[in-house]
C-alpha cells in the first residue's frame, strides 16, 4: 500500500460549498476511488491559507493516472471548478507532497 499526498488550493470563502458537496459525495465517484484502489482517504482544509491537503493510501499510485480518462472523475471536476483553482481540462491544480516523516 503506498501514501500518496498532494495540495489543492480553494478559493475564498467557499470552504463551507466544498465541505457540503464533500458530505454529499456521488456514489459513482466513491465506486471509481475505490476500483482504482484507493482507501483511507481524507482531505483537509487549512483555513486561513485556503489550501487543502489530500492524503490516501492506493495499491498503485500508478492507477491514479487512470482517473482523468473517466468520466465521472470529469464530470465531478467540472462540478468542482468554480470554487477551486482549476487546469484547461477542470482537473484541479493539485502539487504532489513528498513524505519527509512517517511514524507507525
């Protein structure tokens, strides 16, 4: 099982909008997440910056590559575009963190 952890960036103000379509998260798209291997998933919010800080765990980081041909993944970054920095395609600007502590 492999750690993987990245950033996102909110916009202002559309923290409580991101935590409600978080808590009504579509079925499909949580069937995707898991298909691909990924569990013990969370996203956290640090307030005063807007930045949000993703870690999960995935059986292959490599099936993280899958998800942007998927249409529901499309289709959910679409939804999410307005309230979060965004690419072209309406993935969301999301930078890899490298692990320098991990403790058991």
């Amino acid at each position: 099982m492999q750690r993987v952890a990245f950033k996102m960036k909110l916009f202002k103000g559309k923290e409580a909008e991101y935590k409600k379509r978080h808590d009504e998260i579509w079925p499909e798209l949580v069937q995707l997440l898991k298909e691909a291997g990924i569990e013990d998933y969370s996203i956290f919010l640090d307030e005063p910056t807007g930045y949000l800080f993703g870690v999960l765990k995935i059986t292959n980081a490599a099936n993280l590559d899958t998800l942007p041909h998927q249409p529901v993944m499309k289709k959910w970054w679409a939804y999410m575009k307005d309230i979060m920095e965004s690419n072209a395609d309406n993935s969301p600007v999301s930078v890899p963190l490298p692990e320098v502590f991990y403790m058991l």
